[in-house]
C-alpha cells in the first residue's frame, strides 16, 4: 500500500516522473538503458542488443544523453556510455525486474 508521503512525493514530482517516462515509452531505448543498467556499453554492444543500426542507435542515445539519463566516456575511438542519473536507473531496474524472465 502506498502511504500519503509517497502519493506527495509522486504529486510534487509528477512533472519530472512524467518526462522520464516519456523517454523509456520506447522500445529500442528501453532496450539500451536496461543493458546499461548492467554496465557501461559501447555504441556496437548497444548496437547489437537493439539490432539497430549505429546511426540509429547514436540518435537515441542522444535523446538519453539529451535528458540526462546517459553519459558519455570517449576513449580512443570507442564511446562508452553509462547511466547517469541515479533515479532513471531505479526506474529502469524495477522495469527489467518486472519485465524480466521471472517476472510472470
């Protein structure tokens, strides 16, 4: 059961909660930021989790990157990207629990 200081909490936040939804209501980088929930991942890792192509792939990351659930760590020519925003990575950890293998 959810208690009123959760229900405050969700209504003084609603806005913000609403805009991160709106950046994992998409298959393909639902896909991204569950695998990089497990770690940081290059672009081709990213790649071939998604099926994508990489130019693709490079336009949702940055969306991520753009509403600050992604970061990006050059190295030579490799980008890794990880999470960067702590309360995505709770959100994106409870929906790969829900939806997991398990989840039933």
């Amino acid at each position: 059961m959810i208690n009123s200081a959760a229900i405050k909490a969700l209504h003084d936040n609603a806005s913000e909660v609403a805009d991160r939804l709106r950046v994992l209501a998409n298959r393909d980088r639902l896909l991204m930021l569950c695998r990089l929930a497990a770690g940081e991942a290059s672009v081709n890792e990213l790649v071939a989790v998604t099926g994508l192509a990489q130019s693709s792939v490079s336009q949702h990351l940055a969306v991520l990157r753009e509403a600050g659930a992604v970061r990006v760590r050059p190295e030579q020519q490799t980008r890794h990207y990880s999470l960067a925003d702590p309360r995505m990575r709770r959100m994106i950890e409870a929906l790969c629990a829900a939806c997991g293998p398990t989840a039933a």
